[in-house]
C-alpha cells in the first residue's frame, strides 16, 4: 500500500512540477531507466489518507509512549512523515547520505534538540552490503558543542570506528533517537537490486510548530540544493 501511494503522490508532483512542500525541497533524481524519480518525500502523510491512516494507527501508541505522555506525531511538523528512496544508479541525487543528527533543525535556531524518536518501516530488506543506516550509540547524550562539530554535517561519509550497521527486512520497525549521529552508506550493488525505501514517522515534544506552503526553507536546504547540482553538473561533464 506504502509503495502505491509514493508512486501515486509522484505522479502527482511530476505532473504539476512541484518543488516544494512546506518549504521543504523535494529530491529528483533518476531510477535505473533514466526517468524522473523522487527520492525524498516530506508531509506525506499529508498527501496520503491511506498513509495518515497507518501512521496514526493505535498500535503505535507503545511506541508514542516510549516518547512521553506528551508526545505526538509531528505529522505538520519538522519534515513530517519523510519517505526516502535510494538507488545507486546513474544521475541518482541520492545514493548515500552523510553523517548529520536530525537536531540540526533546532541547531540553526542556537537551541538544543528535544527529545525526538524516528520510527523507521522498512519496505525493503536492506542488508550491510546494501548500505543502509549506520548509527553512533550514545551520541544522543552529547553536548551542543559535539552535536555541531564531532562530523561535517552531510558531507562527511567516512567510516567511524564507533559506529553499527542497522540491518532490515522488509516490514521491520526501527526506532532511533534524533539526536544520534547517522548515515546512510552506499549500496555495494547498483541498479533495481539497491533499492532502499524507508519511512520515518517523527515523535516530537516540545513547541508545537506547525509548517505551511509559507515556511521559511532551513539553509542547510539550499547548501544541499547547491550540492546536488554540482553533483549533476559533474556528472555530465564527466560521465565515465
């Protein structure tokens, strides 16, 4: 059903050449034909009743409570519900990510993160060769000055010594706290064969701070923006 509705809301986006939603890019990038694919997707619960519906689910309330008894779903929230699609193939824009904590939002606002817990499903098996989520245990507990400065924000894709492979299959829960220090590896295989499809569900406390179609864009966005298409740019001049 999840992978019906992606392929649903994309038809959506492509046919009214969205950018944007909430202020927030959407990713584009190729699948293993060549064709437009997104490899991101924010809100999307918001854009999906079939979605909204899993996601607030009453069989996720333990999970909510790991949180706190005030915990909710940011469903309108940070980048909402995100789906995020990697391949590796030609003219991907994302076949990896690197080191970052999903604090970052609050960083740029000089305030420290609250407590957040993403709940990953998993629609694929996602084994170490094919990359998958690498996580930093107990890097949710430092302080302001490492959760800036211990990796280069995204750019930094190198191993650390410290941290472990987040293994999956198909319909497994996974549940990580914010804060941590994670990455996203590169597949080892290429083509339909690394396909990887993730969907975080974010429990936040704290403010309720609500995004629209009128929110600012975080700046980190328009770095990551500016990266991609140089990758883009390189591609072409460079194939080989």
């Amino acid at each position: 059903m999840v992978s019906a509705e992606l392929d649903g809301i994309q038809e959506r986006w492509l046919a009214s050449n969205r950018k944007w939603v909430h202020g927030i890019p959407i990713f584009y990038g190729k699948d293993h034909e060549g064709s437009p694919w997104i490899q991101r997707f924010t809100f999307t619960s918001m854009f999906s009743e079939a979605i909204a519906d899993l996601v607030t689910d009453g069989r996720f309330e333990p999970v909510r409570r790991l949180v706190g008894d005030d915990a909710r779903i940011g469903v309108d929230e940070k980048d909402g519900v995100v789906v995020n699609r990697y391949m590796n193939v030609p003219g991907s824009a994302y076949p990896r990510l690197g080191w970052h904590t999903d604090g970052l939002r609050d960083i740029c606002q000089l305030r420290m993160p609250q407590q957040m817990l993403n709940v990953g499903l998993h629609l694929d098996d996602c084994s170490a060769d094919n990359g998958g989520l690498r996580l930093i245990p107990g890097s949710h507990r430092q302080g302001f000055r490492d959760m800036c400065f211990r990796k280069l924000y995204f750019l930094d894709h190198r191993d650390d010594d410290a941290e472990i492979v987040v293994e999956t299959k198909a319909g497994d829960l996974t549940v990580h706290d914010g804060r941590l220090w994670h990455r996203v590896a590169q597949s080892n295989r290429t083509g339909p064969a690394s396909l990887r499809r993730s969907m975080y569900i974010p429990y936040l406390t704290g403010p309720y701070e609500p995004k629209s179609d009128d929110s600012r864009t975080p700046p980190y966005h328009y770095a990551g923006m500016a990266l991609r298409k140089l990758k883009a740019l390189r591609a072409r001049l460079l194939p080989s």
